[in-house]
C-alpha cells in the first residue's frame, strides 16, 4: 500500500476524507520521500558509517524546514491530534453550510418546531 493509500484509508477511518483531499495527500506523500532523501544525503555527510553526521551541516538545516513543513501538511489534513479535534469541534455541527445540521439551522428547526411551523 502507498503512503497515499494510507493517509486515504486513515482519514476514511477518521471520517474525515473528501476526495477534494486528493492533491494534498499527494504532495504530502512527495514531501516525505524528498526528507528521506534528504536524510540519506545527510548520514553519507557522517565521518564513518559509526558516528552521526554534523548537525551544523547545511543539509541538517534543510531537514529541520521539510518536516516542519510536513507537519504543517498533516495538521491541514486532520492528521494530527491537534488538528482533528479541531475538525472534529467543527463536524459536530454537521457540514458547513447544511442547513439542518449546522449550529444556527438546527436552532432555528428547533424554534419553528416549538411554534408549531
């Protein structure tokens, strides 16, 4: 399975998947094969296979950028803890712009059932 069809398949089991979605998942999965070349640059940087590579190299720099990137990808998607709270907060309502569903639509159904509407 690609890493595409894993952030799909998460988000449908979170239920937060739209096939809109689609193009971010996408240049999420190639954000995250570029920081592992980037990583593997980075270690062939290293004196000898048995120490760690200098974290002053340039493309430690580069490294620290890709997955803070990455992470601001994956909090748009719902994929964090953070982020699906967040949509979950705003789901409860129904979608947005549902007018039986949303906040202010199941209050004013509320209303016009009270006045027999």
């Amino acid at each position: 399975m690609t890493r595409e069809q894993q952030y799909k398949t998460q988000m449908q089991a979170l239920g937060i998947y739209d096939p809109a979605f689609d193009p971010a998942i996408h240049t999420l999965a190639i954000m995250e094969r570029e920081l592992q070349r980037t990583m593997k640059a980075w270690k062939e940087t290293a004196p000898d296979k048995k120490s760690a590579p200098s974290v002053e190299h340039d493309l430690y720099a580069v490294i620290q950028s890709q997955r803070k990137d990455i992470l601001a990808h994956r909090d748009a998607l719902g994929l964090t803890p953070k982020a699906l709270r967040r949509l979950q907060a705003k789901g409860s309502a129904g979608p947005a712009g549902d007018p039986v569903t949303d906040g202010i639509g199941a209050k004013l159904d509320a209303l016009a059932r009270r006045c027999g509407l």
